[in-house]
C-alpha cells in the first residue's frame, strides 16, 4: 500500500471513534451540497453526490443532515455559496502535496495554506506544478471479517474489472479502479454479500518519494494541518514513510 494509501486509511480509522468526527461531518456537509448544486440532487444521476452521501453513510450522519446538505444545494433551503479551488505544493524533501478546497473566502484560505505550507517544511507551488503527477481513480474500501478471505475478495475484484487490490492493512482491503466504475464496482460487490464501507474518489501518485526521520515527521504534521483546516477536503501527497511513524499519529 503506498504512503499516501496507508495515511488515507489512518485517517479513516482515527475518524469513525476521535473527537474530528464534528470537522468530518462539516467537510462531508459542504461536499453533498456543492455536488447538489453543481449537478442536481438525485445522486443516482449524480456520481459526486453517490459518493458523498456514501461518506456521509459511512461516517453515521443522520438522514435529516443528508436531506438538508442537498436542500441547500438545490436551493430548496438558502445556505452558503462555496467556490471549489485545487492548491498544489511541495512539502518536506519535496513531496508533491495536491489539495482540494471548498471555501467561502478565497483571499482568506490562500495566505492560511501557503502558512501551513511554510509552517512544516514546504511551500505552495503554482497552478499544474505536481497536478501532472496524480490520476483520479476509484477507491473501494471493504473491512476484513471472518467470512471474507483474500482469495474471494481478489476473485470478487477481478471479475468485477478492477484494477488494483491491497491486502496490506490489518483491517481493511483497498480496491482500486476506473473513476466510471467505482459506483458500479460498489454495487456488485454488495451483490455479492460483500461490505462496502466506503467507496469514493482519490488521486493516484506515479512516482513517490521516500522521507525517514525529521522529514517523514515534517510531513506527517504538514498532512495532519491540512486534514484539520475546515476549507480542505482533500489532500494527497506522493511520500512514502515508514508504517510506525504513520501508525504514530
């Protein structure tokens, strides 16, 4: 599993139990309602906003939150006009850092990224500096469980076209595959009998580079910075760090 894969997951396990969960339903919120707005609410037509509403799921957001995010989206329920922006950069050792941003007040979020950015050992970079490096993939995360093994898994992500399995995490397998067919992958696997617990898009690094020591935990605090900054939605860098200092945090 690359770096960034491994750092994804993290996340994803501190989120469902630690004090963020207000923050992450916050980020979710503003995406289900720029997805509405930008392409409707039906999110069976809409596969920004399947895939948000599957995180909102994922995450236990009660119904009414969902509705309302939507609502507010269509212009059902007034609510506040977003302005979606990518940011790119280099943190520690020249890691390639790429950001999306949904925020009300761009002149307010660029000077707080860029001092984050210098903050932990790197700097915002210009528009298409490490954009290039990146592909935007599906990404289908499924728990392990007493009944799934790793042969019917890998069997099941075959035969449903994906592209790519990671079996490397204790808890989770990570399936990865055409941006166009995470939701159709989605749903065959659930076919299947087998649990989705969630199913979005991420960006794919080419290439990666490794970081140890003073660097690695450079980057370590610059991801955690971002992941805590209400206007970022998503961050993804191309390191590569050593599972106990990623574990670490």
């Amino acid at each position: 599993m690359s770096g960034h894969n491994k750092w994804s997951t993290i996340k994803h396990k501190k989120g469902r139990a630690d004090a963020k969960r207000g923050k992450l339903f916050t980020k979710i919120i503003r995406e289900i309602t720029v997805a509405a707005r930008e392409s409707g609410g039906d999110s069976d037509a809409n596969p920004r906003l399947r895939a948000a509403v599957t995180a909102a799921k994922a995450a236990n957001m009660p119904a009414d939150n969902i509705k309302r995010a939507i609502q507010r989206g269509t212009g059902e329920l007034p609510g506040t006009t977003y302005e979606e922006a990518t940011f790119e950069g280099y943190g520690p050792g020249g890691v390639a850092v790429l950001l999306e941003i949904l925020t009300d007040n761009r002149n307010r979020t660029t000077p707080e990224i860029r001092h984050l950015f210098s903050k932990h050992g790197g700097n915002l970079g210009e528009s298409g500096c490490v954009s290039w490096l990146f592909t935007r993939k599906g990404s289908v995360l499924v728990p392990h469980s007493d009944a799934l093994d790793e042969d019917t898994i890998m069997e099941a992500a075959l035969e449903e076209g994906a592209e790519d399995l990671d079996t490397t995490d204790s808890d989770y397998y990570r399936i990865t595959t055409a941006p166009e067919d995470l939701h159709r992958l989605k749903d065959a696997l659930e076919e299947r009998g087998i649990a989705v617990e969630t199913a979005d898009f991420t960006m794919e690094p080419s290439t990666t580079a490794r970081l140890e020591g003073k660097p690695a935990a450079q980057m370590v605090r610059l991801m955690e910075a971002f992941d805590d900054h209400d206007d970022v939605q998503n961050v993804w860098a191309n390191f590569d760090i050593d599972d106990d200092i990623l574990a670490s945090v």
